[in-house]
C-alpha cells in the first residue's frame, strides 16, 4: 500500500463543556518531526501529543493545531489590567528616558502579547483536560490516515499508468536497437562512396566492418535497457 506523503485530518470532541478541535497536516520530509500549536491550557501536553504522533506516522513534517472552546455560558474575554499597568509604565519610562514622543492609547495596550486572555485558556491545564485532547487527536490522526491512503491509491495507480507507458517506450527501444548498426553501416558506404566518388581510392570491407563494430559498440544498450526496464505487475511499495 502506498501513502501519500501529504495529508489532512480534522476532528472534533466535546468533553464536558469543552468543545476540543485537532487539525493535522503532513508534509513529506526524510524524518519525523513533530510541530505542535497548543492553546495555553494544554502546553504540558506537548509530550504527550507528540508521542501519540510518533505511534501513528513514521516519518514526514507534522503539524497538530489545538483550540479549545468553552459552551459554558461564563465564557468571555478578559484583561489582564495588572499587565496593562506594568506595560503602560515601563513605555512611558522608556519614552522619558530616550526623549520620545507618541501618544499611548488603550487600543496599542490591547494588542500587546498576553494581555487579552480567554476564559478558556485561563483555566487550569490539568489532567482532566487530556482524554477529551487525545480522543480528537486520535480521531484527527484517523482522518489523516484515511486521506493519505486514498491520495497514496491515486498516486500508485497514476505510477502504475506511468510504468506501463515507460514499459512500452523501452520496448519499442528495444526492438529497435539492433537495427541502428546496420542503419550506420548504410549511411556509412553512402558516405563514403560520395566522398571517393570520381577517385581511384577504395575502402575495403575489413575497414567497413570494423567501423560498423566499434559503432555497435559504443551504442549497445541492452545493460541500460535491462537496468531501466519496468517490472511487471502493478506499482507496489511497503508503507
């Protein structure tokens, strides 16, 4: 069975009143390597994602995107107003002391890093919130199997087609081959009648023939033909 290097898988499970989303994707790549996106509350668990990959994929680049979305009705955004003082503070000191000028609004506060937090991502990041992440996860990883086999069946039948096609070309080479000497060898004495045309001068067959063979030579093919041909039967490949 052949799989497709690149691949997509999605998934999506609600545990309690968290709604857990997984999106996997996959690159080719000669190694493994996992890169994983976590919302805060599940930042401890990039082992643990990452060892889930690594007993479903071999190799290639995986990427897992996390979110987690809270259906309790208390979910809302919040601002970190301790942040926000401590971000105010030191601008304005850095302001005072470099000499610069610039208004600072509540708005350039918001977008700094880490002063908007969700709910969500406030609460704790403890074991009860794996078993809803893994069950995505694995789902997601299911999807993403199913989508490479079937990308891989395409890829394998379009090589199959490919090999058919290549096959058929070395055949025709094939039976052409032997052919190309003697085409030589009478393109040859044309040459060479045309060249002594009106002269006394002769060639004999020992020199004709021994040009022809050393010509023979230098294009045998059958190795590269042997080397380059097609198997027969369909493409196949261990997964």
């Amino acid at each position: 069975m052949l799989l497709s290097m690149t691949g997509f898988g999605a998934a999506t499970h609600q545990a309690g009143d968290a709604l857990f989303t997984v999106e996997v994707r996959t690159v080719n790549n000669r190694f493994l390597k996992v890169i994983s996106r976590l919302p805060e509350s599940c930042v401890s668990f990039d082992g643990q994602v990452e060892r889930a990959v690594r007993d479903r994929i071999g190799r290639g680049t995986v990427n897992v995107f996390v979110r987690i979305h809270s259906s309790s009705t208390g979910s809302r955004s919040l601002a970190d107003e301790g942040l926000i003082a401590d971000y105010a503070e030191q601008f304005r000191g850095m302001a005072e002391r470099l000499g610069l000028s610039g208004e600072l609004t509540l708005d350039t506060l918001l977008s700094l890093p880490g002063v908007i937090r969700d709910d969500n991502s406030r609460a704790a990041g403890g074991d009860e919130l794996w078993p809803g992440l893994e069950a995505a996860l694995q789902e997601a990883l299911e999807q993403l199997k199913t989508f490479r086999i079937q990308e891989g069946a395409t890829i394998e039948t379009d090589l199959g087609h490919q090999c058919e096609v290549v096959g058929t070309e070395l055949e025709a080479v094939r039976l052409r081959s032997p052919k190309v000497a003697e085409a030589y060898r009478e393109k040859l004495l044309e040459r060479v009648s045309t060249a002594l045309a009106g002269t006394v001068a002769k060639v004999s067959d020992a020199d004709v023939i021994r040009e022809v063979s050393l010509f023979a030579d230098r294009c045998d093919i059958n190795e590269e033909l042997s080397r380059k041909g097609c198997p027969p039967g369909p493409v196949s490949t261990d997964s």
